[in-house]
C-alpha cells in the first residue's frame, strides 16, 4: 500500500513538473515609462495617452501579458506629470531611464515634446514608441530609437486640399495660419507646395505664437485679404480661441479646417453649434473594420475606453493603445529585454492594430492616409477620403448670424 501511495505521489509530481514546464514561467514586469501632461495648458489632450496606456496595458496583462523567451511577463506603467513644460519632460525622462530603470518608453503629446525627448532615448539606446508627435523634424535627424504612430505633419492638409479642388464653387483663395511650434511648421512646410501645384491663391502664410488667445489681427487679415479658406495648423485651446474670436468679430469665410478640435468631444461640447461646419483630420474612426489581437476591433476598444474613462476616445487615445501594442508585439518577436533586440524588432513592426496597420518606415514613422471630417449638426460626418467624397461636405460656411 505504501509503495502504491510513493508511486502515485511520483506519477502527481512528474505530471505537475511536465505541466510547469509546458506553461510560461512567470517573470519581473516590463515596466513602460513616459513623460505626460497632465496639468498645464495641454492637460486636456496629454489625459488621451495616460488612459490608452492603461487600458493597453490593463488588456494586455488580462490576456496573460507578453510571453518573451517561454517567460510570461506583465506590462507596468511608470508615469510622471510633464505639467505641460518640455524641459521638464526631458529631465522626467533622463529620471525614467538612470534612475527607475525602465524598460522602455512611450511618448506623451506635442511634437516639440516627442523632438527634445527622443534626445533622451536616443542617448541611452533605449527604444521610445509615441503617438503624440507627428513632425516631420522628429524623423528626419536619422535616430534609430524612436517610433512615432502619427502620420506625417507635411500631409496632414494633403486630403483636405484635395477636397478643396473638389467642391462645387470651392474657394480660391487660401489663408495658411499656424503655430510657432515644430508641428505647425512642419504642417505650413508641406501645405504650401500642396496648394500652389492645386492652383490655389495663398493670400495669406502667417505664423502665429504657441497658446495665443487673441487672433483679432490675424482675423482682420483674413477678412480684408478676401480669403474664402481658412486652413489652421495649431492645438486644441489655440482652435477654441480661433473659432470664438471669428465669431465675434463676423469672419465667415467659406471654410475652416484645424489640424485639432474637431474629432474631440470636449471640442464640440465647448463651441455648441459654433462647431457646426468645422473641417478637419483624422487617420482613424472607431470602426469594426479595423481587427485587433487584444480588443478585437476598434469599435470595442471606442466602447471599453467610453465606459471606463468617461469620454470618447479620438485619433490620439487609439494612437496611444497601439504604441504599447507595438511594444508588446516587438517584445514577443525579439524574444528577449535587450533593447537593441527590440528596437530591431519594432523597426520590423507589420501587424494589424485597433488603430491601423502598424508598419513603420525607415525613417521610424508610420504612414496613414487622412480622412477629412467636418461637425454637422453637432456630430462628426466622415466626408472625403482616398477615393473621394464619402458623405456630402456642408459647404459654404454661412454668416455666424445666418446659422
């Protein structure tokens, strides 16, 4: 009878010692480190990435986090609050790899932030994938550590124009305004070749200072130079004060289109019906169509984040989720931490994401095609994209005492 029980107790242990052996052992988090505004001028739009981090992050760890060399690891967040100061973002970063010991890294928002930052990883050899900073700048020093999820700044205007030649009676005469910053510039540098070759008349090409809240002037020259276009390359709080100071002062040209604003609620709760006719751009919906490992579409990533955070999310919160997935992803496929490995395997990245294809160029940006947009009626209708209108544009604006 003994000898019976020692031998089943022997069966029960090789049985549990093949078992550990088929299943990943687990290991130390991979800890995520970023630098985001969460206070500070643009706290509104640094909150898309603090909440797509965890709730990548959350969803990853739920579906048994990222099994790397047969070791199953859990993702963890290690954020700190740029309070919207880019030379204090650097120095939260210089913190996150000497200090914490991080990882890897994300980004938080801006691309002045994403250009002083990478500095950073770029330093230290430490992989960064951010979805915040989309400038042309960022790309083009030939670092090799950093990733960016955001399409091109010089074509962000690229669809809009397009639709431009399009319309019945378009406009003929453009006003290019854009913020002193290395995304705005970026965004005027590619527009303006974009609109001579479409034949239009750029009557104005004006620069304006970061956080301005008073446009008057430059609404004054738009009105007295006749331009029936306003293109606007600027950030969501600059776009508020640039739609209520045209209110108030009666500029109506035929169209307005901003790089921001438009695909966020809290923009079209701000301005009410003000909002209404609005142009603008994105590189990505919430839709069905686009099939992913972990959510398993965009549409239930949109309704996940709605009902844990509150608010809708836009292009910036799906970029944010997908920097961690490429992560995760690069993670699997280098089958190891050495960062070098993974920066190897990010730069191999060609997967399907909640937010799009995931496929970077050699520059170590993406490339999405834009999608024009416009608020109608309080909602925001999909109207031209790459094979042309997809719903009617409301066009031309009307007087702001005609709506």
């Amino acid at each position: 009878m003994l000898m019976k029980s020692l031998h089943l107790v022997s069966s029960l242990c090789a049985l549990g010692l093949a078992m550990a052996a088929a299943a990943p052992v687990q290991a130390q988090d991979i800890v995520l480190g970023a630098s985001v505004q969460l206070t500070g001028p643009v706290a509104n739009t640094g909150r898309y990435y603090r909440d797509a981090y965890q709730i990548a992050v959350d969803k990853i760890n739920a579906a048994g986090g990222v099994t790397v060399a047969g070791k199953q690891h859990k993702l963890a967040l290690k954020l700190y609050d740029n309070q919207s100061d880019v030379n204090l973002s650097v120095r939260q970063y210089t913190q996150l790899v000497t200090q914490d010991k991080v990882n890897f890294l994300l980004g938080g928002f801006a691309s002045n932030f994403q250009l002083a930052d990478s500095v950073v990883s770029e330093k230290y050899k430490i992989p960064m994938v951010q979805g915040g900073g989309a400038s042309n700048e960022i790309f083009a020093r030939d670092f090799k550590y950093i990733f960016g999820t955001l399409a091109p700044a010089s074509n962000y205007f690229g669809s809009t124009v397009e639709m431009m030649k399009s319309l019945k009676d378009g406009p003929k005469n453009v006003a290019l305004l854009y913020a002193d910053d290395s995304f705005d510039v970026s965004t005027a540098e590619g527009t303006r070749p974009l609109l001579k070759a479409a034949g239009f008349n750029l009557v104005m090409d004006e620069r304006y200072s970061s956080n301005t809240s008073d446009f008057s002037t430059l609404l004054s020259q738009v009105k007295a130079k006749n331009a029936d276009a306003v293109l606007v390359a600027g950030h969501e709080t600059e776009i508020l004060n640039f739609v209520r100071n045209a209110k108030s002062l009666a500029v109506a040209p035929k169209l307005y289109s901003f790089t921001v604003g438009v695909p966020s609620e809290d923009f079209r709760k701000a301005l009410g019906k003000d909002a209404d006719y609005a142009f603008g751009m994105t590189a990505w919906l919430p839709e069905a169509t686009l099939k992913d490992r972990w959510f398993g579409d965009a549409a239930q990533f949109a309704a996940e984040y709605k009902a844990r955070f509150g608010y809708d999310p836009d292009y910036h919160a799906a970029s944010g989720a997908a920097d961690v997935e490429a992560v995760a992803m690069a993670l699997e496929k280098a089958g190891s931490l050495d960062p070098q490995k993974v920066r190897d395997a990010l730069a191999a990245s060609n997967f399907d994401s909640l937010y799009g294809p995931i496929k970077f160029g050699a520059n170590g940006q993406i490339d999405l095609p834009q999608i024009v947009i416009q608020v109608q009626n309080g909602k925001v209708v999909e109207v031209y994209g790459a094979k042309g209108f997809l719903h009617e544009a409301h066009y031309p604006m009307p007087a702001w005492n005609a709506r």
